[in-house]
C-alpha cells in the first residue's frame, strides 16, 4: 500500500547481490508508475526507466530534451512504487562531468539502484538509429570518474553505455568498453550489438555485468531469455516494449470509437476495473479508513 516497502539502499544492495548470481535479471520498463506495480507483481527482477519512454510521454524525440528534474522526478515516481530495483536511463549525463556529478546524486536521490551514462555527443538519439556521434574516449573515462566519485552509497550502480559500435565497430566497442571499466564503471551496456557473437565478445573482455538491450524495431535481433543467459549477458531491458503495447492499444481503440460509434467490442481486451482496483491495492487503504473501501464491485458490469 502507498509505496515500496524497501528503501533505496536495500534495493541497491539487493541488486549487487542479483548480479552476483550470474542470473539473467530482466527489467521491462515502466512507462509510468502504476505499469511499474505491475512489473512488480509478474515477478520480474527489476524495473527499468527509459529515458526514451520519459520523452515519448512529454511527447518529445528522445535527442535529449528532457531535463535532470524531470527524468528524477519521473524516476522517483516510478522507483517508489516498486520493491524492485530500478534501473534509469541518465543519457549522456546531462551535461559536462560536473553536471554528471549532480545527476549521479539528485538520481540517487530518487531512490535509484542504478544508472547508465552514456557516450554519446549532445544531441543524443537512440542507440539504434544510423547517424550517431560518441565523444572521444578522454571524455567518456571523465564522465564516468565523475559518476562514480559522486555517489554516496557504494551501491549505487554506476553502468557505463557506449554507442561506438555503430560508429567504428566491435573492437572499438570493447576498447571503450574496457577503458570505462577501468575508469570505475560498475556495468557496461554495449548499444546496438547486431548478434550474440557480439554479446559474447564484450562478455569475454570485461570482468563486469553487461546489460542487453531488447528494444523492438532496433538494430539488435530480438533473442530470448535463455539465449541471453547462455552467452553470459547479466541484465536485459525491454525499454519501451510496454509503452509500444500499450500505445498499440490504444490506437486501436480509438479507431474502433470511429468504426463502431463505442469501445463494446474491445472491453475484453481492457484491464478490468476489478483487476486494476486490485493492483492498486485499493482494498488495503481500508485500514486507515474503513469508510474508503466499503464498496463491492457486484452491481457494476
Ligand atoms: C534504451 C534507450 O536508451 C531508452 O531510452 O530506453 C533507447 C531505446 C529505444 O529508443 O529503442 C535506446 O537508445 O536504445
Ligand atoms: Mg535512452
């Protein structure tokens, strides 16, 4: 009821004890903060906080519009309604390696296990788009020394991200990859690896977890589970899937409005009122105030 029951610290110690495993932790991305509740519920291992879910709902591109106030005010939102981890998308950082320093701890602030920052120049754009630009390898190490020395809990999951191997190619993918890790990065997040060769290659030259990025439409094969666990990847986002499907929805059903002149025929497919009572854990507000919940839902259809 009202908010995890786990504090930010035990959830980012919990996550270092996860990636410890060596299993595969999957983390959808809530694209608001009631989807993170029912990430919860499935039994998932974490919640991930996409920054281009963040934008899309501003109705923005994701070229690094949104602020740091923003994306930790976003971050909170959803990272308080969950027991889970959570992972979010810091972008480049949000400006030089001083302003990574304040966004390592307003996100920490947010109640965040963890963050990636990446190596793109601003203005950013998804990782799986044509026409990238990183910056030079100085700056990246700068970043990421920058995010690690700001943070207050140890815990706190600094994941460095390279977008090079759409620019330059594998090798250069792992010589960054490398150099971030030796610049203190916790995690690597290699972008846009074409085949699990590529996984399995990063895999082999860092001693650190990896995250796979399962984003639809991209520039990545979309691998299953175990694929990913076999060639030793530790994490993997679904960023925006959930947003894509609900928005799908969405569309549908205001087509159907148009066509059919109401929603009958797509009630089926709807969350019911019930099931969503449920996941809000209406119910147990009662416990303040027994004249909140004293309703049954018999009389409604
Ligand atoms: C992971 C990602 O950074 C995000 O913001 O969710 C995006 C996802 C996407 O645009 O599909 C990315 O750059 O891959
Ligand atoms: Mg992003």
């Amino acid at each position: 009821m009202l908010y995890s029951t786990v504090t930010p610290a035990d959830k980012r110690a919990a996550l270092r004890a996860a990636l410890a495993s060596g299993e595969l932790l999957r983390f959808p991305g809530a694209f608001n903060p009631l989807s993170a509740r029912l990430i919860t519920e499935k039994g998932f291992e974490g919640v991930y906080i996409s920054g281009a879910v963040i934008s899309a709902d501003l109705g923005l591109p994701d070229i690094g519009l949104t602020t740091l106030t923003e994306v930790a005010g976003r971050a909170a939102q959803i990272s308080r309604m969950s027991d889970l981890p959570s992972l979010v998308d810091a972008d480049t950082g949000f400006g030089e390696p001083m302003n990574v320093a304040r966004t390592v701890q307003q996100l920490e602030d947010a109640g965040v296990a963890g963050l990636h920052i990446e190596d793109q120049v601003n203005p950013k754009r998804c990782g799986h788009l044509d026409g990238k630009a990183v910056v030079d390898e100085d700056t990246a190490i700068k970043r990421i020394k920058a995010a690690v020395s700001a943070r207050r809990d140890a815990n706190l999951l600094i994941m460095a991200r390279t977008d090079i191997r759409a620019l330059d190619g594998l090798n250069s993918a792992i010589d960054r990859a490398k150099a971030l890790v030796d610049a203190g990065a916790d995690a690597i997040f290699p972008e846009a690896m074409v085949d699990l060769a590529e996984f399995e290659a990063v895999r082999a030259a860092v001693d650190v977890p990896i995250l796979a990025n399962m984003t639809e439409f991209g520039k990545s094969e979309l691998f299953t589970n175990q694929q990913l666990a076999d060639v030793g990847v530790n994490i993997v986002i679904y960023p925006v899937s959930l947003l894509r499907l609900a928005m799908g929805a969405a569309e549908r059903g205001l087509d159907t409005i148009l066509a059919e002149g109401s929603l009958t025929s797509r009630v089926p497919e709807m969350q019911t009122r019930a099931r969503l009572y449920e996941l809000l854990d209406y119910q147990s507000y009662g416990s303040f105030d027994t004249s909140v919940f004293n309703f049954t839902l018999d009389g409604n259809r």
